[in-house]
C-alpha cells in the first residue's frame, strides 16, 4: 500500500500499525532523515515500510514519484492520501498554486490518477483520503479557489478538505462498477500533531495547552486506528463512498455531496494538473 504523510502525526501510528500487521506499506513524506528514522524505529515486523521522499506540493515531483512507485510495485492494493498541511501564509508552489490547495487537494487528486492502472491491478483496492469536519465550514468559492484575495489560513484550510471529501465521493462514483472503494474520514481534532507547526506562536502554544488537557480533542492513536479501519475493515472493501467520523459514517455538508460541485471541482482539477477530466 501507499500512504502519504506517514512521517508524522496519526499517518506515522498507522503506517507502523499497518506494517505491524504484514502490510508492505510506502510512506511518502518531505523529510528523508524523518522517513530514514521511521524505517529504523520500525523495524523488524511483519510487513515491511519503505520510504520515497517526495514533496507532494509540486507536480513535477508528484509524477516522478508515481514513477518511482509504478517502477517498484507491481499492485497497489491501498492508496491513502494522508499528508496535509495548514499554511498560515499564502504561499504559491512553482506551479503557481496556492499551497494548501495543492498539497491537500491537487497532489491526491494527481497521485490517483497516475496510479489507477495499479489500483485495477490489485483490485480489490481502496482509496482512502483524511479528511476534516472542518470542512463544515466551507465553501467552495469556485471565483478564487485558491484564495488569491482575502487570504484567510483557517478557510483556506477547511476548503482544502471539503475538496478532499467532493473528490472522494466523485470518485467513489466514477469507480462504481469496479472492485476499488473511495472512502474519506475525520480522523478527531489531534492538538499534538504537527499539523500547526507553521501557525504562529501563540495558536501554537493555545493548540499545545489543548493537547494536554484531558477530554479536548482526539489522541493520535485513536485518529490513526479510524484510518487503519478505514483500510483493513472488510465492510469498506464493500462500502465506499462514505464520510467516518468518531460517530460512525456520517453526511458530510451538502456542499461536498452537490453533484454539481464535485463535476466541477473534478474539471477545473483536472485542468490544473494537466490531465482529461474523463477519467477513470
Ligand atoms: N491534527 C488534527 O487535528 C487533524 C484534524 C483533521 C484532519 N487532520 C488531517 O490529518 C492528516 C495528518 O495530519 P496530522 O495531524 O497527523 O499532522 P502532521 O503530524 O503534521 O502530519 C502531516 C504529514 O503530512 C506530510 N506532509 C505535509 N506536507 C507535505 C508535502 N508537501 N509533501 C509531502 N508530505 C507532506 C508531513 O510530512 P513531513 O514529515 O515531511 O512534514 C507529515 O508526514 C492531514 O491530512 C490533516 O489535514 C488533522
């Protein structure tokens, strides 16, 4: 299997649970000591990690990987989309993208495509992407998807993630009539994971106080164990199409379900990264 953001936070807990449990797992993340550090603390077990450092921000890179990976493994029976980031600043990448969109949005929306033929092959396979409840608070606001004016870190963060969820649902949808599920989750809000490292100081403390004060928000281990069920359960090798949250599978907002805004997140995506919206 596949899994992005296994260097860190929850994707880091599933990747050695995963592996713990006879998977192959390759984990993609930025940092090769990180990565080099994972392979070392997680050895011997069962299964096997392995790690391809990749910056998931740019497309270039996002297609060489996808290379490296179509070169090593004959099946993917697993594709998870979990590396994320929250950008206090607005950032563009080389492609000229605002930064959260393409990380949270664009590069598991690419990896996917340039991975399907490995998907079918394993088949049964599942995709499966981290998503947020805090998607709830967004909209798509399809006139300046990437924030160009009116920045905001917050929104730009929660768009990311509703986009997340419409592009999982639409591929659940394209995917009907083959043997590879798409299914989405919200892993808790986890205040002792990285993912406001680049917030400024005082969220950060305010988040770090969160993290030890029992009863708030969801530890690391159990928003991992929501994407490992995600992945081996053996009803989501049947399911797909679903939103998991603590509660169970759950609606997400209508506006993540509007076939309308999935269609066209699904194009303007597709034009972005270069690829004919007509697929799989
Ligand atoms: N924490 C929460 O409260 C919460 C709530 C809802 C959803 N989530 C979602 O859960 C997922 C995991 O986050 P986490 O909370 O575990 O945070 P985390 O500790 O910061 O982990 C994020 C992972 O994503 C990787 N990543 C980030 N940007 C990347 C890039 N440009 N290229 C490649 N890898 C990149 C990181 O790799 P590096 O090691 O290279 O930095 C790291 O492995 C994210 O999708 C996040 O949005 C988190």
């Amino acid at each position: 299997m596949v899994l992005t953001g296994g260097t860190s936070g929850i994707g880091r807990i599933a990747a050695t649970e995963l592996a713990a449990q006879g998977a192959t797992v390759a984990v993609i993340g930025r940092d090769q000591r990180r990565g080099d550090t994972l392979v070392a603390d997680t050895t011997p077990l069962d299964g096997d990690i392995r790690f391809h450092q990749t910056d998931l921000a740019t497309q270039t890179t996002v297609r060489s990987l996808a290379t490296e990976l179509l070169n090593t493994y004959d099946g993917i029976d697993a594709l998870v989309h979990n590396a994320g980031l929250s950008s206090h600043r607005r950032s563009e990448t080389g492609d000229g993208v605002e930064l959260t969109f393409a990380v949270n949005h664009l590069a598991p929306y690419l990896l996917t495509h340039e991975l399907l033929d490995r998907l079918r092959t394993a088949a049964p396979a599942r995709v499966v992407v981290t998503a947020s409840d805090i998607h709830r608070r967004a909209t798509f606001n399809f006139d300046d998807l990437q924030f160009s004016s009116d920045y905001d870190p917050l929104q730009a963060y929660a768009q990311s993630k509703l986009a997340t969820i419409a592009f999982t649902l639409e591929l659940a949808d394209r995917f009907e009539d083959t043997e590879i599920t798409a299914n989405c989750f919200h892993p808790g809000f986890i205040p002792s994971t990285n993912l406001f490292r680049d917030a400024p100081i005082w969220i950060r403390a305010m988040i770090r106080a969160a993290a030890i004060i029992p009863g708030i928000g969801t530890t690391q281990q159990e928003g991992a164990q929501r994407l490992c069920k995600l992945i081996t359960a053996p009803e989501f090798g049947k399911k797909t199409g679903m939103y998991v949250t603590g509660d169970g599978i759950t609606s997400p907002s209508t506006e993540a379900t509007d076939p309308e805004n999935r269609q066209r997140l699904w194009e303007i995506s597709a034009g972005l990264v270069d690829v004919d919206p007509d697929w799989p």
